[in-house]
C-alpha cells in the first residue's frame, strides 16, 4: 500500500502528479498522469495527451494518491534509477 510516508520507495509510473514547485518557470503547474520515470526526469501526460518530460532535480511534485491522499515529494530525494531507489532512500 502507498502512503505519503513511503512513496519515496513506490513505482511513481500510473499516479496522477501535478509540479507544485520547480526551478524552471515552464514546468510549474504542470500536471498529469505519470507514464514514464528515469533517474533525472518524470514524464507527465497531460489531458490533451501530450507528454512533457519535468526535471527532478529543482522540482517538488505532488502526487495523488491511490484512495485520493495527496503527497509531496522534492525531486532532489528522488533523482535515483527508478530500481536503485528503494537501497538509497531511507
């Protein structure tokens, strides 16, 4: 189960997110279904369907939870490979 306290360590790939904060103007208030996560980047589909790629590092994202929690999360915790988070994160 996904909660706020772990998601750190979850598969981020099906949550809805929205960029809450970012270093670069262009991303904030950026929001959509996550379809694809590397070590440096989130890549948001849209409504429309189109897909930006984010930045994690600079970027707090906020992320919506199975059951509707919210959750935010600083991209600089998170700038791991997807399957090398869960031995860094603690």
């Amino acid at each position: 189960m996904i909660t706020p306290e772990n998601l750190r360590v979850h598969e981020f790939i099906g949550l809805k997110a929205t960029v809450k904060k970012s270093a670069s103007a262009p991303h904030k208030g950026l929001a959509g279904l996550v379809v694809d996560e590397t070590k440096n980047t989130i890549v948001l589909r849209g409504k429309d369907g189109v897909e930006k790629i984010v930045p994690k590092k600079g970027t707090v994202f906020r992320f919506i939870l199975p059951g509707g929690k919210k959750a935010d999360l600083d991209g600089n915790a998170i700038a791991f490979r997807p399957f090398d988070r869960p031995k860094k994160v603690k």
